[in-house]
C-alpha cells in the first residue's frame, strides 16, 4: 500500500516548497516571516501533498461506481491538522529536517494553529477519529458538518469560576479548506404548504445558501483521503438595497445577519438538550444541505433512478441530531422525484442508520411539535405519516409513538426510520435494548446492533506520545500503527526487565514535559514521580468529578491526621467544560479549585497531594495530558456513561483505569484483564436499585467517616466561602441522584490500593505494558470495519 519511499519528498524537497510557499502563498521573505506565515507555508506543503491522494481517490470511486459512507454530525471535534497530517503521510523525519534547516522550532510551529474544535466532547471526537480511519481504511466516505464560526467556547477561571469567551479560530485564513462556491444549496424553512395538483408542495418563507468548505483527511501511510464537507450559511440576498438607498444601514446587513446565525456557533450543550428554534434549524440546514448534495452526486454517478439510492448510499446519523434526514428524505422522494409514500419510506429505511449516544432523559431530543410545524411544516406532516403508518403495521403498540404529548420525540423518529440503530458500548447496546427503547426493540428485535467505540492511535498513540511510539516501534515493528492488534507482541515483553524500565522511561519523559508546563501556566511544583492522577472530560454530575473531588478531601484530611505516614505521593488532574447554562457542574468546577487552592498551599500535605486544573481543556491538552497519565478516572455512576472514549486513550498510552462497571470500562477490563484494572462501586442493575432507595445518601455518608468529613470541611468554609457550597452539600446529602456517597466508600479503598501497587514499580509496569499490549481492540480501525460489515454493507477501495 505504501507508496514507493523514492515517492516521498526529502527533506530538501520540503524546505524549498516551505520557502516556495512562504514566497508566493504568504507574500513574505524568510526575514519578515512571523511563527504564523511559517506554519501556514508548512501546512501549504503539507496540504499539496494530500490533494493528488485525495483527487485519485475520488475519481476510483466515481469512476467505479463505489458505494460510499456519508456520516452526518452536528458536531467534529478535529483538533489541529497539521502534526497529525504529517504523521499520516509518513513524513516526520523529513519534515523534522527541513524544519531545523530552516531554523524553525517544530512545537511553536505545530502549537501556532488553533484546534478545530466544532464538537463539544466524546460525540463530536468520535466523529473525528471516525472519519480519520475511514481514510485510513480507505472506505469511500464524507463527513457532513456545520463550518461553525465559533466552535466551543474558551473556558477561563475568575475565582475559581468558570467564565466564558467566544471561540475564534476562523480570525485567521484556515490553510485546510477549499470553498466550493459551486456546491451551494438553497435550504428552506417556515412557510407553508400547498396542494397542487394532489401534490403536497412546501412553499418556504424564508431560505439561506448552504455553501461547501471541504477540507482533505489523510489515512494512515497517505493513500487516501476522504472530504469533511462543512456547511457555512450564506444570505440568498446579500443586503436589501432600498434600505440602504434610504440611508438605513444596519438594516441594510439584515438579512446577510440574519442568515449568517445558522453557521454562526456552536450549541455548547453536551448529554443535555437545549431545545432552541435555532438549533432545529442548525439541524435541519446540516440534513438538507447533505442531503441534496448526496443526491446530486447520485443522480450524476447513477442516473435518475432514485430506487437504487441504498445500494449506492449508506447514511450514518450521529445521535438524533441530524434525525429529521428521514423526513426529509421522504419529502424529497414524494415530492420532487414522484414516489408514493411507502416506497419513499421504504427506500430512506434502508438508507439510513443511527446511532445512540446516550440513555440520559435529559439528552434525548425532542421538539414541541408547534415549533416542528412552524419552522418545518411539511417535515410534521411526514412524521404524523410516518408514525401512522408505523402504528398500522406493528399492531398500534399501546407506547410507541413518535409524537406524544405534543412532542416529536426524535429518538423513536430516528429508530423508525433507520436500516440499524446501534449503541457505542457491548453494556450501551444491552441497555438501549431493555430501557429506553425496549418497546421499539420488542417491535424490531434484529435493528439493534453494538458497535463499541474506538480512537484513531495515528493521533493519539503515534503522534500525542513519540517516547512510547518509538518504543514500541522498537520492541514490535512499526505495524501496529496501522494493526493496532500487533500491540499483542508486547505481552512477551511484559517480564522483561530491560522492557520494564524503558516504559518508565517513556512514562517519565512525559510526565516530566507536563510537570514543566503545569509549572509555567499555574505555577504548580508537581513531582515527576508522584502518581499523575488524572480525570479529563466534560463537567457533568454523572460523570462524578465531585466523588473525585471528595476523595481528595479526605485524603488530604487523613495525611493530616498522620503527617509522618508513608503517603504515596500523588498529583490529582482535573480538565473540562461545564455547560455555560449547567449550574450544578460549575459549582463542581468551583470547588475543585477552591479545594485545589487550599491544598497546594498546605506545607504539611504538599510532598504527597497536589491538585492542578488548567483551564480550556481541548484536543491539544488531552494530548499532552493522556501520554503523562499514570492513572485514568472513568468513575461515573454505572449505567450512564454510554461508552466512553478517553478511557480508551488512557490504556492505550499505558494508564491504569480506576472504574466503574460502566460503558466501554467493562470491555477494557474484559481485555486487559481484571488483575490489571482497578474496579469499584455498584453494577448498572445494583445502582438502579440503590438510587430507588428513599435516603440512600444520608445513609451511606453517615456510614463513611472519610465522606463525612469531607463534607464537612467544605460546609465549615475550609475552601472558600460556605455559602458558595449550600446547594451542592444540599443535594449530596438529600438527592445525591448519581450516588456519590453510595459509591463514596468503594472509591476510596480503591484508591488506596492503587496507593499501594504504585509502590511496586515493576509490578506497576507491567500492569501498564499488559494495558497497552491489549489495547488493540480500541483502535477505531476495528469500529469502523464493524460498522461496515453490520450496517454500510461498503467495502474498502484496493487502489
Ligand atoms: F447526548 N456524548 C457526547 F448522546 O459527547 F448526544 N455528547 C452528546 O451530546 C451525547 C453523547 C448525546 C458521548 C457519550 O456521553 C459518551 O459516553 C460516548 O463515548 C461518546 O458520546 C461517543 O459515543
């Protein structure tokens, strides 16, 4: 597959087109040159380089006819561009050449470019490493996204609060994107519908341009790149000239405004639903704008003939978010091609496909269907059709239905309408099978499918981690870069002392680069040689960073107790994003901070407990932070953590997990082995019983001293005002509707055995060298191929 090494550019070739490119792309000499006009001469190079793969492989798959992918998310949280593109096609080496004969620092010209971050966590970074093994596979395939002006917010702390300022990474030229001004679409909403000639036609009372910005993924080795095609609004009338003419300026832009809000930011709203007239139409310009270029391109490849669409077209719908594609699919196939209602149905079933996210009831969409009707009146019609004829042929099932109580709830509408529905974790699947759509399930027992998650290891092993990757290339081969399985070959390496003290090595490299820099950003002293303990993810109440927070409490507590007690020094990690609306996760931020204040100013507890929290966690932190991670916190309340992703990036760069049974956890321990996992708290089922319980917090923190206490110091004011904390003791003590206080106990002994096993550094190693070795699995390499056998039925191009 590897193009001939003779093919690739050598250093040399490099450094003139980086000079070439700086010449007559940037419009500046070499001594005028800023980091910024470097990077972009360097991503210049690098992007000419992607375009000859990613023209051939569209022409291969035009020209045969393929089927192809087209996987459709409100959000894809990219990250940067350039390390990982150079990466891919194999160029490291030269291009570290070429930078040091330019007299250029690879890190200031890599850290120059923002991260893409149009996605909000785990959903929006799942499609990104989705789309990068699709690539790397070389699956003919599109992402359809939004080209968000503003993706997700930057977080600052004030305080210890969190505070909020607009993203702006569009400021500056993006080196990765082509414009398609000639792939521009017309999406319209509101208005109303007539009847013609027995034909329902939907009269839209206002319109906007979708326009396509593509930008090139490169696979693995670069011989073949797939387009993220992202929607950015235009105005279908620039400004209204009269107002103008009539000296009424601002007016004037109105409409250009007005259009322009549709791409303009990014929902920050992550597992919660915000319900917003806006964000329906976000959805439906992404599905309609995607949905007529897929046509346009089946129609050119194939003919008129939209019969044959599923053979040709596999659609992947991410969550529900871009759910009103079955609608509009029918409303396509009926009103603009001539089919009949249950042929069209038929046709966008067996198009179409979903995946769930998530069971929290709080995040499953759903839309009063006043406000469907109003902004896309013809789209409730289809789903009054949709659901009767559903009803008719299942027997009119007492609970299903998509609309109830004047909602349309999008969850069932995406089920009804989707070929496969599939859940992202082997415990996700089992539960989206017996809770939320148990009924559905009864209904349609072969719909359903598991396709546990993965993250691509070109970004998150080979490029976030060189020390280990050159390890590993070392001691197995360069194969598992692209067969991650190959990581199995390290198991023989497991006892070997030599191997051992090499991984350390690796580990320690890491941890001390982010020592330095946890240094210069927060002024922290951490120790290299302290546990590096580390929870980064969204701030949400299932996802426990208060249990984590606590546990800290009462470890600090308890070094107090007994100062001269042989602590196993540790560094608590925290990063993460509350939703700016979420009040109880920034109380959580809050106090960590809070707490982190207190504690790393104690000169008694300082050697054995340090807290850090760097704001504005993103994809670039989670690559420093992940390869320096001894330990990985995956502790939410069993049963609400679909999967899972950053779990998998933790074993993957040879973290240990702390967890509970929930989401992928269970698959990780299954592979890696339960001696080598630390497990605690309730199963899914022993949960659901518990939290059934009247006063199961009261009672399980009057059972734990250590909790108690806890609480405790943050009611007597111990880290920052009381009054700050009334609510969260409130509903920890009262509520408690995650159950930290019932999995408070379980937690804490847990984590003392970690204490204890990271002690025995050989045993340490080895538990961390079998985590990587039986990581393959979680490669997103694996997911895709079942998401290509079980649902797209597409194969891989052979070039
Ligand atoms: F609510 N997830 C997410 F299901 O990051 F839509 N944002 C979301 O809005 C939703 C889910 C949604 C996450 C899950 O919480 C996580 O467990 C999972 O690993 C990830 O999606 C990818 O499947």
């Amino acid at each position: 597959m590897r193009p001939e090494l003779s093919q690739l550019p050598t250093a040399q070739d490099l450094s003139e087109q980086i000079l070439h490119h700086l010449t007559h792309t940037q419009g500046r000499g070499p001594e005028f040159a800023t980091v910024f006009d470097w990077r972009l001469a360097v991503s210049y190079t690098i992007r000419d380089l992607i375009v000859t793969p990613w023209m051939a492989g569209h022409r291969a798959s035009r020209d045969r006819k393929l089927k192809r992918v087209y996987y459709l998310s409100m959000e894809f949280l990219i990250g940067r561009i350039l390390g990982d593109a150079i990466i891919n096609l194999g160029l490291d080496a030269q291009m570290d050449q070429a930078l040091a004969t330019l007299g250029l620092d690879r890190t200031e010209i890599l850290e120059d470019e923002p991260d893409a971050a149009l996605g909000n966590g785990g959903l929006g970074r799942l499609a990104a490493c989705f789309m990068e093994s699709l690539s790397s596979l070389g699956v003919p395939a599109f992402g359809y996204g939004i080209r968000y002006e503003h993706g997700l917010f930057r977080q600052r702390f004030e305080g210890g609060q969190q505070v909020e300022a607009p993203e702006d990474w569009l400021n500056q030229p993006h080196p990765w994107e082509f414009v398609r001004v000639d792939y521009s679409y017309t999406v319209g909403f509101k208005g109303h519908v007539e009847t013609v000639d027995g034909k329902s036609v939907w009269r839209p009372g206002e319109s906007v341009i979708a326009r396509a910005y593509d930008t090139p993924v490169i696979g693995w080795e670069g011989n073949w790149a797939n387009t993220l095609r992202l929607w950015g609004a235009q105005p279908t009338n620039l400004f209204d000239l009269h107002r103008f003419n009539a000296g009424d300026y601002a007016a004037a832009a109105e409409p250009e405004a007005l259009a322009r809000t549709l791409s303009r930011v990014l929902y920050p709203d992550d597992t919660t639903e915000s319900g917003k007239e806006l964000r329906l139409k976000q959805e439906y310009f992404l599905t309609s704008a995607a949905l007529q270029d897929i046509i346009r391109r089946f129609v050119a490849e194939h003919g008129e003939d939209l019969a044959h669409l599923p053979d040709k077209v596999a659609i992947q719908l991410n969550d529900t978010h871009p759910a009103i594609a079955g609608p509009e699919l029918i409303r396509i196939l009926m009103d603009e091609h001539g089919f009949g209602f249950t042929e069209a149905l038929g046709l966008a079933r067996r198009t179409l496909n979903y995946t769930n996210h998530t069971l929290l009831p709080e995040a499953l969409e759903r839309w009063s269907t006043w406000l469907m009707g109003h902004v896309l009146p013809r789209h409730l019609q289809i789903i009054e059709m949709i659901d009767a004829e559903h009803r008719a042929t299942t027997g009119r099932p007492a609970h299903v239905s998509i609309l109830q109580h004047d909602q349309v709830l999008m969850g069932e509408l995406a089920f009804i309408m989707a070929g496969k529905v599939n859940g992202v974790s082997a415990l996700h699947t089992d539960l989206v099978r017996s809770t939320v759509f148990s009924d559905l399930h009864k209904l349609h027992p072969d719909r359903i499918v598991n396709e546990t998650n993965g993250v691509t290891p070109r970004r998150w092993l080979r490029m976030a981690n060189p020390p280990l990757a050159k390890l590993l290339d070392q001691s197995i081969g360069t194969g598992w870069t692209g067969d991650l399985d190959q990581l199995k070959g390290l198991e023989a390496h497991a006892d070997d002392p030599a191997f051992l003290h090499a991984l350390r090595a690796a580990k320690r490299l890491n941890k001390v680069a982010l020592s330095n820099g946890l240094l210069a950003g927060l002024g922290i002293k951490a120790d290299p040689d302290a546990i590096f303990d580390v929870q980064v993810k969204r701030m949400h109440e299932y996802k426990r960073q208060l249990l984590n927070t606590l546990e800290a409490i009462a470890l600090w507590h308890r070094i107090h107790e007994s100062p001269n007690g042989d602590w196993t020094p540790r560094l608590k990690i925290f990063g993460g994003k509350a939703a700016p609306g979420y009040w109880m996760a920034k109380s959580i931020i809050h106090l960590i901070n809070d707490v982190a204040a207190t504690i790393n100013k104690d000169p008694v507890t300082a050697p054995y407990l340090q807290i850090a929290y760097p704001p504005n966690y993103n994809v670039s932190m989670a690559e420093h932070l992940i390869p320096a991670a001894d330990l990985s916190e995956q502790i939410s309340t069993a049963g609400k953590e679909a999967s899972g992703t950053g779990n998998m990036k933790f074993t993957m760069n040879g973290a240990l997990t702390i967890g509970t049974l929930d989401g992928a956890n269970v698959e990780i321990r299954e592979q890696v082995g339960p001696e080598n996992f630390f497990l605690f708290g309730l199963t899914a089922a022993e949960a659901a019983a518990e939290k059934a319980k009247p006063g199961h917090a009261r009672a399980a923190i009057e059972k734990s001293e250590d909790m108690k206490i806890a609480l405790q110091l943050i009611a007597e004011g111990r880290f920052g005002r009381a009054e700050h904390y009334f609510s969260l003791l409130d509903r920890t003590w009262n509520d408690d509707p995650f159950l930290v206080a019932s999995d408070f106990a379980s937690y804490f002994a847990c984590q003392r055995k970690v204490d204890a096993a990271y002690r025995d550094a050989r045993d340490w190693d080895r538990m961390a060298a079998l985590n990587i070795a039986r990581s393959g699995f979680f490669s997103s390499d694996r997911t895709i191929r079942g998401y290509m056998a079980d649902i797209w039925k597409v194969e891989a191009v052979t070039l």
